[in-house]
C-alpha cells in the first residue's frame, strides 16, 4: 500500500465515509467533506507520527499542511529531509 492509499484508508476508516460516487482523493480539500474535530486531529497527527516516524510539531498543524492528503505528505516529506539533516 503506498503511502497516500495508507493516509487515506486512515481518513476512511476515522472521519470521513466514502461512497463510489464520492472517493477521497490525494488531492481533495478535505475540508469540504468536513472538518476534523481537535480530538481527531490529535489523533490524525499521532498516527502521521508513529506511522511516518516524523515529529509534528504543534506550529505545523495548519490548515495549509492539512487540507488534503497531498498537504500532509509534503508535510512528512520535508520533515524527513529535514530530520536527515
């Protein structure tokens, strides 16, 4: 599974329900499917950390590195480059 299908399997099973007629997609703004709640955004960035082994930090956690699945693996994706420094 690659890790966009893993983000958004999380999503699916967590927050949002998926239909035929309306898939979550990599680069949706998941926002108009709903907003996450602050426990669920707890969560999301738990499972973003241990899955991903990145440290979010809590300045990070904006709408900007949020909105779509796409965000948040740039997201994961600047914070290894920059925890491989």
């Amino acid at each position: 599974m690659s890790e966009t299908e893993v983000i958004i399997e999380y999503l699916r099973s967590n927050f949002y329900e998926e239909t035929a007629e309306a898939p979550i997609t990599a680069s949706e703004d998941l926002l108009d499917r709903g907003p996450i709640d602050s426990l669920g955004i707890v969560r999301l960035v738990d499972f973003l950390e241990s899955h991903f082994g990145v440290e979010i930090r809590p300045g990070e956690v904006t709408i900007k590195n949020f909105k779509s699945v796409d965000a948040m693996l740039a997201l994961i994706d600047r914070k290894r480059k920059n925890e491989a420094v």
